[in-house]
C-alpha cells in the first residue's frame, strides 16, 4: 500500500521530515504488530523505514509530550527512537512519526539483561528537576495503576496491607511498562518504544513491573539477572523489593481479571509460584488467580 506523509495535517515537526516532505518521496506500508491503543506501520522509503503510530482506538494519550520526550531523550543519547513529527490524519486521529529501529528481540541472555537493566537505570538517573523542555505528568500512584481494583475486595485489602509498608515516591522519569515487547533490537543495539505511561514516579515500581513480567513470561533466573544488574550499585532494602513486586502481582492480577495480559502455556503456574514466594502476598491470592 503506498502513503502520502503529505497528507499528514504537522502540528510539530523536525527538519529531516521536512526534507522527506520537499523530496515527495512515495512510500510503501507493512503492518506491525498491534497494539491495543493506536495502529501501527512501517513506513518504507528507497533508503530508511519509519513507524508510523496512529491513534484510531478508544485510548488517546498525549502525544505532544511523547514527541517531545522522545526528541529530549535521543539528544542525551537515551536508547528511544528519534522522533520525526506528529500531527493528525485526515480522519482526524492523532498520529506519530519515528524511525525505524528494529524488531522483536529473538535472542534473551543473561548480557541482554543487564544491558536492560542498564537502560533502564540511565531512564531513571535522568534529574527531573533540571528538565525545562518537557513537562512530565504526575500521577497519583493508586489512581494510576489500579484504578479498577476496588470492584476485588481481595486486592483492595492486598493494596491497603502494601501501602502500610512503604511510602510511595514521586521523584524519578519512570516509563511505566518498560518489558520485551517494548525494546526491539538492531544490528545489537537496543531500543525502548511506547512511552505511553511515562511520568515522574517511583522508580522502585518500575524495577519490579519489569521483573515481575520477566518472571511471569521469560525466566526466574534471566529475571534475577536483570534485577541484580539494576540494584548491583544502589543499597536497597530486601523488604522495598518485595513489597514493590507485591505491588506489581496485584496490578498483573488486576489485568488478568480485566482479560488484559497474554495467557501462554505457564503464565498462571508462574504467577502462582512468584505470589508463593512473595511473603508480603496472603496464600488467598493464589487461588483468586
């Protein structure tokens, strides 16, 4: 299928895209794995690809400031595709431009996951306070994450046992759903997509989602991997880990009921084998899975 960049309405965009649009270049499109939010498309120019995200589902987030952050992170040298323009259609959908810079990771070792682990820090090590161009959200962390728990009177008391631990903090950029599916590889260089969730959070619970996906769908052991490598040079206290992986258990078991994570031959066995494990989780919660 050819496609017209031209015909894109640009409300913000670079100068390598206005040289795409003065040479008219024809393009051809492939189809991308969907995700659940906005379409997505390979954009094939004679010379390079780019991704084409268009947003044509119920889910609309804010994609200035995804443009925006993404210009930000590639010029301090982040692992983040390089924005090229956003705009709307003609149909009026909200739509995204950047590069092309990769697929699926096929091969997972343990030096892939401390290079993710790796990334991941130098996301959070980035100084908020010192940040002018762009202006990150603020979530209420309860809100955010588990909006719909309270309909699970299980998981409400879970909630209310894991806030007595801790104190939830809002002082690192954390991308909120940093996992496999969201780092695709080229030529053996990584790179982190979808920044959807993106906001200034606790980057605690960030670790633990990740870890806790990794459990859940790649490994125990490449998890551990990834989760070492993180904390390697930070001292943190065992129980904070626990309680942020009791966190993400519930938020996962909260998605599960919701019939929105993937199912695949072990998913439940290993979920049931982390919150067995967990001892901030009641034995309950197994058998609610």
């Amino acid at each position: 299928m050819n496609l017209s960049i031209n015909h894109i309405e640009w409300i913000d965009k670079t100068t390598r895209l206005d040289q795409l649009l003065e040479q008219h270049t024809s393009f051809t499109t492939e189809t991308m794995n969907q995700g659940t939010e906005a379409e997505v498309i390979k954009v094939c120019a004679p010379q390079e690809s780019f991704v084409l995200k268009v947003w044509n589902k119920v889910h609309e987030p804010d994609i200035q400031l995804q443009y925006q952050l993404l210009l930000l992170l590639a010029e301090r040298g982040l692992a983040v595709p390089e924005p090229l323009g956003w705009g709307t259609n003609e149909h009026g959908n909200k739509v995204l431009l950047t590069t092309f810079d990769g697929d699926a990771i096929e091969n997972l070792n343990n030096a892939s996951m401390r290079a993710f682990a790796h990334i991941l820090q130098s996301i959070h090590q980035l100084d908020v306070q010192n940040i002018a161009e762009v202006s990150f959200p603020v979530y209420e962390f309860k809100a955010y994450f588990f909006s719909e728990a309270q309909a699970y009177p299980d998981l409400t008391a879970t909630l209310k046992l894991l806030f007595d631990h801790v104190q939830i903090r809002q002082d690192r950029i954390i991308h909120g759903d940093f996992h496999m599916e969201n780092i695709i590889e080229k030529n053996g260089d990584f790179t982190v997509i979808d920044w959807t969730n993106v906001q200034v959070g606790d980057d605690r619970y960030d670790v633990a989602w990740s870890t806790l996906l990794m459990k859940i769908y790649i490994s125990d052991s490449k998890a551990a991997t990834f989760q070492s490598a993180y904390w390697e040079e930070t001292e943190t206290d065992q129980d904070e880990i626990d309680v942020f992986e009791a966190f993400a258990c519930v938020r996962w078991l909260l998605l599960y009921r919701l019939d929105r994570v993937p199912l695949r031959q072990k998913t439940i066995q290993n979920v049931k084998r982390t919150i067995a494990r967990n001892p901030f989780l009641k034995e309950w919660l197994i058998s609610a899975t």
